[in-house]
C-alpha cells in the first residue's frame, strides 16, 4: 500500500523523459559531473598552494640569520689646544 511498485517508477521516469526530453537529461548529467570536476579541481589547487606556503615558510626558517654588523668604535676628535702645543 505504501511502497511504489517497479511499474510506477517506470511511469515516473517516462514521465520525466518526456518533460525534459533525451537531450536535456543528459545536458543536465553533463553539467553535474563538469561542477563536480571543476570543485575538485578546485580542492587540490587549495591544497597545492597551502603546500608551497608551507614549503616556503621552511624554507624561510632554515636560512640561517646572518650576524648583525659590529659596531665601529668611536673616535674621539683631538683637543684643539692639543694640536697648536706639538706644532
């Protein structure tokens, strides 16, 4: 009593048939199974590029940092009162 019987998916699916005719079924699957591809395209092109950014920031930490410069020592300037005694 509740159940569909074989014969009355049959005349469902002839009935979507006629409604949306050969060509359009398969123009509608087409387009399914090309979303379907174009997002996993998507998901790996996501993981590849989260890959290189992690890739890079390795690479990044295992330069070593090069020394900073030290810093040149002073030099005071001589005394003018110095310089008119030794000449």
């Amino acid at each position: 009593m509740g159940g569909f019987s074989l014969w009355h998916w049959l005349i469902v699916g002839l009935v979507i048939l006629l409604l949306f005719g050969k060509g359009r079924f398969s123009d509608m699957m087409g387009d399914v199974a090309k979303g379907l591809k174009s997002f996993k395209k998507g998901m790996t092109e996501d993981e590849e590029a989260e890959q290189r950014r992690i890739a890079a920031e390795r690479i990044v930490e295992a330069q070593p940092v090069p020394p900073a410069p030290a810093p040149a020592p002073e030099v005071a300037p001589a005394p003018a009162a110095d310089a008119d005694r030794q000449a």
